[in-house]
C-alpha cells in the first residue's frame, strides 16, 4: 500500500525518485522540533539497476570483441510503421522485422571487400537470373566472393519476399518465414547452399573474405529449409560463424553477434528456455541491442506463460531477467504489465498483478535455487513485503543488500546503524564488478541518499562534505540540488568558506568532471552569500569568471547597459560592487545617479547571478525542501533568509534604487523621465508582496512625473516602453539642456 507519494527528478540520467511514503508503518512527513525525526517513506525510493544494466550483465564480461553491427530500436520500429506492421505486439512482430532487416542485410553482405576492379562484374553478378548464371558471370572475381554471390542470388529467389502475418499461441513457437516453398525455391536454395558450403570448404588462404558470411547464411539457409536435422545443422553453422571469428577472420558485419540470436530463436521454437535466454544473454552481454530487446520480449512472454515461469524456478537467468523486468517495468510503484514493443516501454497499462505475481511465485522457490537474493529482496521491498526482503538479504554482501538494509534500519528509526549501512554501500559500489555493485545511477542515489540521511541528522558539514566526496569518486550528479540547498539556505557564511578554502581556489576549466562543477557551483554560492551581508568586494574572488551568463528571458529593452562587457557572474559582481561605491564616492550627483541606476538594473535583472533572490526552489523561504528535519535546521532557515519572498521583493528593491537615481538628476531632463519610465514599467510587471501594491505604485511613479518632469515625445508610452536615460546629457548645464530639449520638440 502506498500513500502521500512525492516524486523529485534526480540523477544524471534521470530517473524518477521516489521520496514519498511506503507504508513502513506511521504516517505523514511532520518536522521534526527536537531531536531529528525521520518521516514515514523517508529514502524509500526502491532501488534497481535498470533493464539495460542487468540485461548486459546477466553474464561475465567476454573478451571475445564480436563486432556490433546492428541498428537501434527506435530505428527498427520506425521500419516495423514502414511495412505496415505497427499492429504487432508479439513475437511473431519481431520475428517478421528481424528476417525483414536480415534480408536487407543479405543484400550488402557480398558487397563487403570487393576489389574495385570487379565492382561492375560483381553488379552484374547481382542482376543475374539465378545462381548459376551469376557463377557463369563472375569469373575473373577471386573464388570466395564469386561463390558467395551466386549463392545470395539464389539465395534471395528462396527466400520468401514477404513474411505472411501469423498468430502464435505460445512464445515458443514463434514460426519460421510463412509458407511453403515451391520447387523453384527448393532447388535455389539447395544451389545457395552448396555454394556457400563450398566457400567454407577452400583453402585457408582463398576463404577468408567470404568466410563469416558463408556459415552464417548456411545457417540461415538450414533454418529455412526446415527439413528433419536442419535445426540442428543450422546451430552448427551458427557456432561455426563464430568460432572463424574467435580465430580471427574478418566479421564487419557483426554476423557472430547476430549468430547468437538466430539460434536462440531455434532453441525458442524448440521450447529450450534456458537456452533461449543464455543465447540472448550471450548476445547482450557483447553489447547488442537487439540482445536486450530480445530479453525483454522473452520476460514479457514469461508473465503470460504459467509453464515457462514454472521452468524459471530451475533457470537461474530466467529468474534474473523475470526480477530485472519486474523491477523495470513497475518503476512507478504501481503494480502494471507493460507490453512491450520496439521503441517503448509502455504501452499497456493493464493492472494484473505482475510484481507480486512474481514475489509470490518466488516465496515457494528453495531457498538454494534463488539465484539473485538481493534483486528478489529488491522487489519484494517495492512491493511492500519487508519480512521478506529482510529474510532475502539476510547475509548478502552486496551493495544492494547494504542498500536496503540501510533502508530498513531507516524505517525502523535505527538511524546510525544506517548510516554505518550506507557507507558500505558506497564503499563497495566502486570497487565491485558491475554484476554484483549498482549501475552508475544507483550508486549516485545511495550516496545521496546517505549525505541526505546526515542533514536530516542535522550533521549539515557531514552531509556537505559526504556529497562533494561522492562526486569526487564520480557518483554524485553535478551541482547537486542537495549541495545548492545546504550551501544557500542552511550553512553559515563561515561553514561556508571552510569548506571551499578546501576546494581549488581557481577550479580547473573541465565541465565534464562533477567535482570541479560542485566546485563552481560553491564557490558562485558563497560570493551570492557574501553579496546578500554586504561584502561586495570580498565576493568577487569566488564569483564565476569563466562561464559565461545565461540569456535572460527578460524584455530587451531591460539589458540596456547590462550587455558591455558583462559576460560572467563576476563581471556582475565587479560592476554591482562598483556601482555601490559610486552612490557614496562619487564626486558629482549625475554620476552619483547613474551608479543607483546601474544597481536597481543588474537587480531587477541579474539577481539570480548576484544575490540569487530569484530561485523558485525557494519560494517558502522558511520551509525545508527535503523530508526528516532537525530543529537546528529550522532555526538556520530562518535565520538566512529572514524576509519572506525574496524573489518578488527584487522588482521594489530595484525600483528604490531607480527613485533614489531620479532624485540625482535635474527633473526637466531626460534622464529624470527615462527613470521613472523604466520603474514604473516594473511596477506594471511585478507581483504584490506584503502590504506593496504595484499598480498603486505605478500610478505615483507616473503623477511623480507628470509634476516635475519635462515633456517627452515617448510620454504617452510611459511605463510601457522606455529609452535610455541620457546621464550626460542630464550633467549638462541648464541652458544647454533645456535647448536640446527644446530642438527636440521642433525636430
């Protein structure tokens, strides 16, 4: 049962994560006065590896280098809609789009290494009639690639051109190409099949650039055939295709990787599962997509096939992939069954028990056949079952098993034991192989998981330098959230400075490396610190100097005098600091004027980038952002940001700064009008706070102006659209100033 779930988007592929409430027992996510209380459903995203992950690693890594020559699977279904198959969601779709692609494949195979000199011969070959007229053609072509063209060209009359729609029963019988084939087939294909038997049987030396590609289509071709024993000479075939490559001839096809799935389908139709999803294992574990997907159809089947997840319990593969599906295909927490189809993951959402079909299912297995404990443990977490995964990870050594044991020590409030628990996990995850540790993701999730369970203990520098050490191991996600909400909202300013003194002074410019982004990411956050205590010179050191300021979404006319060589947060913090010491230093009012205007612009438009008043994580600026707080944790909230609302207030801080400048320039100038122009265009934007009301404000700024300043040709636009204010002109004297207004109003 699950209640009062939140969901928050993490990592650096990511993935959602759950952070609400499985029902652990108690209810709510109240915070906490004293001591640290941890809330129900805290940390309880349920971890798996992904699909993907486990799919590739079912099996020990091979060093065999089978080359990967195959297309993706959102190009395969874009084929599928191309020959009007997108009805299909069954393995007989996959077997037509799989001989589909083969027979476009078979096409290319005996152009592979032909010598330029022979390309219109062998062209020509291609065109022929049948296969003996192609041999009859290609003559003066070296032999291997003479008697392999003419076999493909008889090859290709076999082969029926279009798979007829068929519906199977069982997955076990996914068919063979539709139909029987005529005589005329027959005899091509026992012509294509000499041939390429007899590519294999030349010499070493003349056999080679046709070699791969023979075994593979004998196997092919003893596939279609199906005559009694032709099963088992296509296997042979298969085998062979790779044990050429395994010795070193030529495969730029990738036929060895495709071998694996061509035989899996064979012991499929034979009803051998094990080996079926060996095979398709084989082939995953080299990197193949298609190995994957063909995994994933394999599970999808098994759901709806009560014999075959029997035989699972026997299997240890099959009980691994049927978990890692499982695991996969409920990521949302809810119990669905995905039907599976080349380019989605999701494209039925009927609720039939699919997870618990399987934790039910694997509470009668031997303890001893249980071949994945901690994945099992995993899913029988998920689905509420915590007895049982507790008995599941009972003296498991994984990093997995560490994990949920931390977060079961979590929910049973034993919060320092889980944390012990946690270090494990991330002290294992980068030194186990990747079969027994956690996909990169996961591994990124538990150490955040860990420095989260810290601040929720109110070890705040603890939970800080957990994450940054994370990273540094290239587990954390860069710029963490986590480090941005401790760094702006709960330390101190002197915590603060501790921590970075300890970090690059000057960071590397690499972006690719998450430690030296968290590095930046501190370092701007500090000078952002330092800017909001008045410390505007001392922030300038730590402010980003390298890269460059994201484009504002603001009106243009807002960026005036902000473009100039203002590229960095430095920039910003250089020009900010300037500013302010000219509204007390410098020498004349004009210039005086023109500092307060530069300081309500680079607020109303580049706060973000100097006091980060606008960060719409922080609305509540009282409120924690995570789950499970400790009362210090309040206090320090409060205590940094002490003014409700900051990122609404930024329009009248800047609009204070923008009345102070007009009231430094003469009020028949210009600049006086431009001024108060651009301020009250900012009251018509800005959103009420507290007891302020822009549209009354608006409305003085305006009589402000209609009482003392001059008339403008753009006054009728006032507050809508406003030019520059001219500050030199409005240093002029007098007379010149009131003749150019006046040449103004004739021109």
């Amino acid at each position: 049962m699950r209640h009062d779930v939140t969901v928050f988007r993490c990592g650096r592929w990511g993935r959602w994560v759950v952070l609400g409430a499985l029902a652990v027992g108690g209810s709510g996510t109240a915070i906490a006065t004293g001591d640290p209380t941890i809330p129900s459903g805290f940390l309880a995203y349920p971890p798996f590896n992904g699909f993907v992950f486990e799919a590739v690693h079912l099996l020990p890594p091979r060093n065999d280098h089978f080359t990967v020559n195959e297309v993706d699977d959102d190009t395969l279904y874009r084929a599928m809609n191309a020959v009007q198959l997108s009805e299909a969601k069954s393995f007989d779709d996959e077997e037509k789009q799989r001989n589909l692609r083969q027979k476009e494949q078979a096409k290319q195979f005996a152009l592979t290494a032909v010598p330029a000199q022979f390309t219109a011969e062998f062209r020509a070959m291609q065109a022929a009639a049948n296969g003996d007229a192609a041999y009859a053609i290609g003559k003066n072509l070296p032999e291997a690639i003479r008697l392999y063209a003419a076999a493909a060209v008889d090859f290709h009359i076999a082969h029926p051109a279009m798979i007829e729609r068929q519906q199977v029963q069982a997955w076990q019988k996914s068919p063979l190409p539709a139909g029987p084939m005529d005589t005329e087939q027959r005899t091509a294909l026992d012509r294509a099949m000499r041939r390429f038997q007899a590519v294999l049987n030349l010499s070493d030396v003349a056999k080679p650039p046709r070699a791969v590609a023979a075994a593979y289509m004998l196997g092919r071709s003893y596939a279609l055939r199906g005559n009694r024993g032709d099963a088992v000479l296509a296997e042979q075939a298969f085998v062979l295709t790779r044990t050429l490559v395994r010795v070193g001839l030529p495969d730029p096809d990738g036929l060895a990787m495709a071998s694996f799935g061509d035989q899996a389908r064979l012991r499929r139709m034979q009803g051998d599962l094990a080996s079926t999803i060996g095979l398709y294992a084989e082939q995953a574990v080299r990197g193949s997509v298609e190995g994957v997907e063909s995994l994933k159809w394999v599970a999808q089947a098994l759901y709806n096939d009560p014999q075959g997840m029997a035989e699972v319990e026997n299997i240890p593969l099959g009980q691994r992939l049927l978990i890692a599906y499982a695991l996969e295909f409920n990521d949302d927490g809810r119990v669905l069954e995905y039907i599976y189809s080349p380019g989605s993951h999701s494209s039925g959402n009927v609720d039939n028990g699919t997870m618990d079909l399987l934790v039910r299912t694997a509470k009668h297995w031997p303890k001893a056949k249980i071949a994945w404990p901690d994945r099992l443990a995993a899913l029988a977490y998920r689905t509420g079952d915590f007895d049982l995964a507790r008995t599941l990870i009972h003296g498991q050594d994984t990093a997995l098993a560490w994990w949920l044991k931390a977060k079961m020590l979590v929910a049973d409030g034993k919060l320092a034991e889980a944390e012990a628990a946690y270090k494990k996990v991330v002290a294992m995850s980068p030194a186990m192989p990747d079969p027994s540790g956690l996909s990169p993701f996961n591994e990124s999730a538990a150490c955040g998981e860990m420095a989260q369970l810290e601040r929720a203990r109110g070890e705040f520098i603890v939970a800080m330098r957990t994450q940054l050490a994370c990273d540094r191991n290239d587990l954390g996600v860069a710029d963490s959230p986590l480090l941005t909400y401790l760094a702006e909202r709960v330390l101190t300013t002197k915590e603060l400075q501790d921590i970075v003194a300890k970090l690059p002074p000057d960071p590397p410019i690499n972006t690719s490396r998450v430690n030296d982004t968290d590095s930046w990411t501190l370092h701007s956050a500090l000078a952002k610190r330092l800017m909001r205590e008045g410390h505007y010179r001392e922030a300038i050191p730590y402010a980003n100097a390298v890269f460059p300021i994201p484009v504002t979404s603001e009106d243009p006319s807002f960026d005036t005098g902000l473009s100039d060589g203002l590229k960095t947060q430095r920039d910003l913090i250089q020009a900010y600091a300037t500013a302010r010491e000219s509204t007390k230093y410098a020498s004349s009012a004009v210039t005086r004027a023109e500092a307060w205007y530069q300081l309500a612009l680079l607020t109303r438009i580049q706060h973000s980038q100097i006091t980060d008043h606008d960060s719409p994580r922080y609305k509540e600026k009282a409120t924690p952002n995570y789950p499970g707080v400790f009362s210090n944790e309040l206090v320090r909230l409060k205590k940094n940001y002490a003014t409700p609302d900051q990122d609404s207030l930024r329009w009248y801080i800047a609009y204070d700064d923008a009345l102070k400048s007009s009231q430094l320039v003469p009020t028949r100038s210009q600049a006086y009008a431009a001024i108060l122009c651009h301020a009250a265009l900012w009251m018509h934007q800005a959103p009420p706070v507290a007891n302020r009301k822009p549209e009354e404000v608006f409305k003085m700024t305006y009589e402000l102006y209609l009482k003392n300043g001059a008339y403008v040709r753009w006054g009728e636009a006032f507050g809508r659209h406003c030019p520059d204010p001219d500050f030199t002109a409005a240093a002029k004297p007098v007379w010149r100033r009131e003749l150019s207004n006046l040449r103004a109003l004739v021109q």
